[in-house]
C-alpha cells in the first residue's frame, strides 16, 4: 500500500514486531516508536543501513488504536516519534501456536483489501468452459488443501472443462465431491495436491465489508482477475437487507432450503466459484451466482446483489457430508487459453 510505502509486502512481520515490542508483559516505560525503529534496523557488518522509517510505523500504531488493538499510553510527541503504547498478550501459548494466523489478522486489519488481495491473488484461478455449440466462457475457483473450490454449475454446465495450472491428465485422476443438498452451487476438485498454502477461513456477519475475486465474462478475456468490494448486509430469514455495501443477509433461501449469504458485491457470470473474504482476510464463502430471476415473477433483485454460499457448506462436503460426481474422461483438457 502507499500509504505504508508498500511496507505490507517487503516486510510482512512489522505489524506483528510492533505488538511484541509494546507488550506490557515486558513492561511500559522507555518504549518509543524511534526506539522501537532503532531496535529493529537491519544492520550490515558494524552499522545500520536501514532503519523502519518511524512516521510509517507510527500510522501503523494508530490504525492498530483504531481497531482497539492497541492502545495509547502517551501520544502528541512532535512527530510521534517518541510515542508509546500499550499491547496485551491474553494467552502467549496461543499466541505462539496460531502465530501466521495471527500475523495474517493483524495485517489485513492494518493494510486493508489492497493486502488481503495480493495475498490471496495466486490462488484465485480462472476456469475456461467449452460449451456445447463450441463457445467458450470463463469461471473462477481456487486453491483450498490440496484440491480446487468452485461452483458446481462450472462443473455440471461445461461440455468440456479446463483449471490454469492443472493439467487434463492430473484432473482426471480427481474426485469432484458435491454437497448433497443439489441446490447448493458448490464443488471440491480433489486433486490431492501437498501445496502448503495458507488459507484462512471463518463465518461472514451481517454488514462485514468483504472482497469478491474472480475472472468475470469479459469480452476477449479468459485470464483478467478482479476485485470487487462489497458488504454483507442481511439475513435472509428476516428479509431485512441494510444498504451499507457488504454482506446483506443471512439466512434460509426459499429456493435452495439453506443458509445463504446475500451481499452487495457485484457477482456476475464467470465470478461464479471465486471466494468471498472479509476484512479480516478469512474466506467467509464462495461466490455462486445473482439472485434467482423469473420472467413470470419478475426481477427478484434490483439493486446488484449477488448471492453466495458460507464456508461452511464447503466444510462439510470435506467432511464427507457430499456425494461424487463422475465425468467422462474426456471432459477436462489441457488449459491453452491462459498462457499455459
């Protein structure tokens, strides 16, 4: 991000370095963000040629206030350079147990989805649908222990089915596990892989600001990511949908009888499978399709919505609450539309 000099990315144990130094447990007084930049420079045979420049730490500190993650024992120093804070440590075994995890929630508070992105942008893969009349059509999956997340339409609809880097032959070899509910628009391609990703998830809240990636239809394109922000913003069993511009409901959907996510980040055809994360930087869902629309009936949705299944559901098919579904060999091809 520019605003922290792209600190986000060149040093991504800052935020974390910050909260350690200012723990109280280690005490309270002498701390300064001049020491703590002072502590920290990276030095090189019997000098310091670099130094955490102390005004970028310094906003770092005060989002972390912002976010009641940190708080402030004597501010209004100049520059802020002589500034201290205060940070608790509620339990130093979990702390150091679930430290990546920890590190990942801190920064995705402070850097925001600019983070968030660049950190999930490598898993977010596009699929390339050949239909049945010879056009092709993008999807979107990703990357989640071993195996590929995407909607079940993008297995069930294609005549033929290519994943940029998944080869036709190791595809194959895999399971497609469905959820038993067939009205629930996702699928697990178990691919068996060992990649040790990280991968964060966790349940979506009413009004949650989240972040929607995937490879719309795009005329001429079958590899262009985007990033769309939204919020959640109601539950469906409630029918109540505040306009702030994220997640916008929860709740049984009449049409597939399960919980499902309403959310006012634009979902449209191809964005279909991608993932939907919150602010924390956790997949909260997987994008699957707009709201259900009906010549007869009418517009079910007027203001853009899309609809998304929670991880949940996912979590259960990985749990063996899924059936298998077969393809005929023939039905997943080497990907030649994506740079590969």
């Amino acid at each position: 991000m520019k605003e922290f000099n792209d600190y986000d990315r060149k040093y991504p144990n800052l935020v974390m370095d910050i909260l350690d130094y200012f723990k109280i447990e280690s005490g309270i007084d002498k701390k300064s963000i001049l020491k703590f930049c002072t502590m920290h420079g990276k030095k090189n045979g019997g000098g310091v040629d670099f130094v955490y420049q102390p005004e970028i730490v310094s906003r770092i500190c005060q989002k972390l206030c912002k976010k009641n993650k940190l708080s402030a024992l004597r501010t209004g120093s100049g520059l802020g350079f002589d500034d201290n804070y205060g940070f608790i440590i509620h339990n130093k075994h979990e702390w150091e147990r679930n430290y990546n995890k920890l590190r990942h929630y801190y920064n995705s508070l402070v850097y925001g989805f600019e983070y968030i992105y660049y950190f999930y942008k490598e898993l977010v893969i596009p699929l390339v649908w050949e239909k049945g009349n010879g056009d092709y059509s993008a999807g979107t999956g990703f990357k989640f222990y071993g195996g590929i997340v995407t909607a079940r339409h993008c297995i069930e609809d294609p005549k033929h089915l290519s994943i940029k880097g998944f080869s036709a032959a190791e595809l194959r070899e895999s399971q497609i596990l469905v959820p038993n509910n067939p009205n629930l628009d996702i699928a697990f391609i178990d691919v068996g892989r060992s990649d040790d990703l990280e991968v964060f998830i966790d349940d979506g809240t009413i009004l949650q600001d989240v972040l929607v990636m995937g490879y719309p239809k795009i005329p001429a394109f079958t590899d262009f990511l985007t990033a769309e922000k939204g919020t959640i913003s109601s539950k469906a069993e409630s029918r109540l949908t505040p306009t702030k511009g994220a997640v916008a409901a929860f709740g049984d959907n009449y049409l597939s009888g399960a919980e499902l996510m309403l959310i006012t980040a634009r979902i449209r055809g191809g964005n279909s499978g991608g993932p939907v994360i919150n602010e924390d930087g956790s997949i909260i869902g997987i994008a699957c399709q707009t709201p259900y629309y009906d010549d007869e009936i009418g517009d079910y949705d007027d203001l853009g919505y899309g609809i998304a299944v929670p991880i949940k559901y996912l979590l259960e098919v990985l749990r063996g609450k899924n059936q298998t579904t077969r393809k005929n060999k023939d039905f997943f091809r080497d990907n030649t539309l994506c740079g590969e």
